[in-house]
C-alpha cells in the first residue's frame, strides 16, 4: 500500500457519499440524524446557496449571522457519521483532483442536534443533554486509533467496562466481549452551548453522552421474542460517575464524531433533546416540538464561539 496516498472515491467531481464538490461545505457544520432536520435548521438560515441530496445524506450551505455554515442529515448511527466527516475532511482539506492535502487549512467545527434517551431516572423529556465526554458501546471509533486525551477518557473506559461485563449474564457467551470507548468534546464547544442553554432559561444538564449502535437490544428495548445481552443497560449505566461526571443521556452518533473530530484537529460538540425517560423508552414526547430548542442553542453558540475568536 502506497502511505503517501490517500484514497478518494470521486464519481463526477462529487465525493462519493455526500455528492459534494470542493467548496460546497462550510467550515462550520451542524450534524443532525434525521434528514429532515436537516431541512429544520436550513429553515433558521439566513441564506441557502447550496442544497445537495445524494444517497441518505443531505446537505444545506448557506450563512447565519454572517458565518458560514452547513447542516448535513447524515442518517443513523456512527457509521453514518464516520463517512460524513471523512469526506467534510477531504472536501476541506484536500484537492480532488491530486488527492493531495493542502496545507494550512482551518479547523473546522461541528455540532450535533440531536435527540436522545435519558439515562438518569431524575432528567425529564424536553431537558437538554450537553456532551462534555461521550461512551461508545459502537465499534466504529476503534478502527482510528489515538491515544486518550485525558486521564479521565482511560477512567471512563475502564469504569464502563466493568458495569458492562458485571451486568451480563454468565452464561451469556458475549460477557466481557463489550468493550467501549470514550472520547472528549471540545471544552469550548461544550461551554458555548451550556452558556446558551443557560440564557435560554432551558433545563439542561452537562455530563457523558453514551452512543449506542442500534435503537432496539442495545438500548435494552425489549421485544417479545428477542433476548438482549443486556437487560437493563441505562440503569447499569446510569451508576457510572468519574469524579461527579455521569452519564446522562443515550443516543447513536457523538462518540465518533468526538473521537474522529480529535484525530483531525477540529472542534465538535453535541446538544441532545431528550425525549425519552430511563424507565419509559417506548414513550418520545413530541418530536418537532422538543428539538425547537435545541436548534435555536446550537445555533447561537456557533456565534459565539465564532465572535469570541
């Protein structure tokens, strides 16, 4: 394998998943699941130039406030992610044609607007989950290998596993095979969207986001006819605590896009509404109705992450 050379998918000038050309991202980005709040938060811009639609992914560029700015709707999960900021990352930072890096390029920054499961029996629906660090019970983070951050990164991998490994069954031929990750999210992302939930009057909270590779077993829904692995994996988790840090909510994507976003030099962040109890997750309160909020936040700490620079 040539190291010298990266490989690009290229069909038609446009990068191979997102269908986007070299200057069709901003350097400000805000990642959310669904495509049609992607549609959402457009909704809030100020000028649209840019719509693209390619595969389950689709994309907004235009400008709030006099920044820059782009939405993408990536669809579910991590893996979803890992496509989406790998090619942002290429059409960032890379000529299309050569394939070569260009030198010099500006972080970018992203922010997730998401909704989630709470995880503490305490957090209410319609309460903002801010990530300061995330879980990945997903396999995707482990394929970019990178030193932790911090010590407190290491404690919380190693206090999740063994919450994890406790809470299978010993009979279970998967205990001790759920090996999570941690990753961390930008301290000034993290502060930008707390200061503006904050100002909102909004109930919100600070703490761990856990990133769960699917919706059903491994958010430990129970449906007649299946067994999960876990029984109770939000109660197991729920108990984690590292110097007062505890995990607050659960959903499918920030652990990636921490990590990911650390191995590249940029900033990241996540705001999650939460529209689902610990005890109740077959009961979501209104969905357009809960993530109102979270846009309007997300979209005022990107200003002032951008006017405090």
């Amino acid at each position: 394998m040539n190291i010298d050379k990266s490989e690009i998918v290229i069909v038609n000038e446009r990068l191979y998943h997102l269908g986007i050309r070299k200057g069709d991202l901003a350097d400000n980005v805000f990642i959310v699941g669904d495509p049609a709040r992607a549609v959402r938060v457009s909704q809030e811009f100020d000028t649209i130039d840019r719509e693209i639609s390619n595969r389950e992914y689709l994309t907004f560029t235009g400008t709030y406030k006099g920044i820059d700015v782009s939405v993408i709707g990536t669809g579910i999960g991590t893996d979803n992610v890992e496509i989406a900021l790998v090619e942002a990352y290429i059409a960032h930072e890379f000529d299309l044609k050569s394939s070569k890096r260009i030198s010099g390029c500006r972080p970018m920054t992203f922010i997730r607007l998401g909704t989630s499961g709470g995880v503490q029996p305490g957090i209410k629906p319609g309460t903002l989950a801010i990530a300061s660090y995330a879980l990945g019970l997903d396999s995707t983070g482990v394929y970019y290998d990178q030193a932790p951050e911090d010590e407190i990164i290491e404690r919380i991998e190693s206090s999740a596993e063994k919450i994890l490994t406790d809470a299978t069954a010993n009979t279970s031929r998967f205990k001790g095979k759920i090996i999570p990750y941690a990753s961390k999210a930008s301290p000034e992302v993290t502060k930008a969207l707390a200061n503006q939930a904050k100002k909102s009057g909004a109930s919100y909270g600070v703490g761990i986001t856990v990133s769960s590779p699917g919706f059903y077993g491994p958010s430990s829904r129970y449906i007649v006819g299946l067994k999960n692995t876990l029984p109770d994996i939000k109660g197991s988790l729920s108990e984690l605590n590292v110097d007062g840090l505890k995990v607050l909510n659960m959903e499918m994507e920030s652990s990636l896009l921490f990590h990911l976003c650390s191995q590249m030099g940029y900033h990241a962040g996540t705001i999650c509404t939460v529209i689902s109890t610990s005890t109740e997750s077959d009961a979501v309160v209104n969905y357009d109705a809960a993530i109102a909020s979270t846009i309007k936040i997300g979209l005022k700490a990107l200003v002032e992450l951008k006017t405090s620079t």
